[in-house]
C-alpha cells in the first residue's frame, strides 16, 4: 500500500461542484471523478514539488490539496 503522498492516476471530473455529503459543513464542496489512466509508477508529491513543469499547480501551491486541476500537457508528463 502506498504510504508516501503521490499522484497514483490521472482522473477527470464528471460532475461539477456539489454539496459535500460527508461532512455538516454546508460550505463544503466536492467533484465528482472517474479513473481515466492509472500511472504505471506513482509520481511522489516531493517530486512533483521540485520539477518546474508542475509549479503553478495548486497541488504545489495549497499545503492540504487532496488533488489539483492540471492541464492536458501535465497529465502527459505525469504518464510517461
């Protein structure tokens, strides 16, 4: 099982922002995802911090970002 924080799949987001069922906090939101590509190796999130091709996603920028938007060309890079 994997212990160490990492990028384990490239998901797409199928259903827009919702309230959070599983939490009371009315403010909360989530997306709702399907599996697109599981990674053939898990992508750590020490080395997505240091590589520049992933600076200015918000898994790099929020300290407690469970998962981040990214553009098509960053899924590539995540895939190879």
């Amino acid at each position: 099982m994997q212990k160490e924080k990492a990028v384990v799949s490239i998901v797409k987001v199928f259903k827009k922002a919702h309230p959070d069922s599983t939490t009371d906090d009315p403010e909360s939101k989530c997306v709702d995802i399907k599996a697109i590509e599981q990674l053939k190796t898990a992508v750590t999130l020490d080395v997505v911090k240091t590589d520049p091709h992933f600076a200015e996603m918000s898994l790099v920028k929020i300290r407690a970002c469970p998962s981040s938007p990214s553009k098509q060309k960053n899924g590539k890079l995540f895939a190879h």
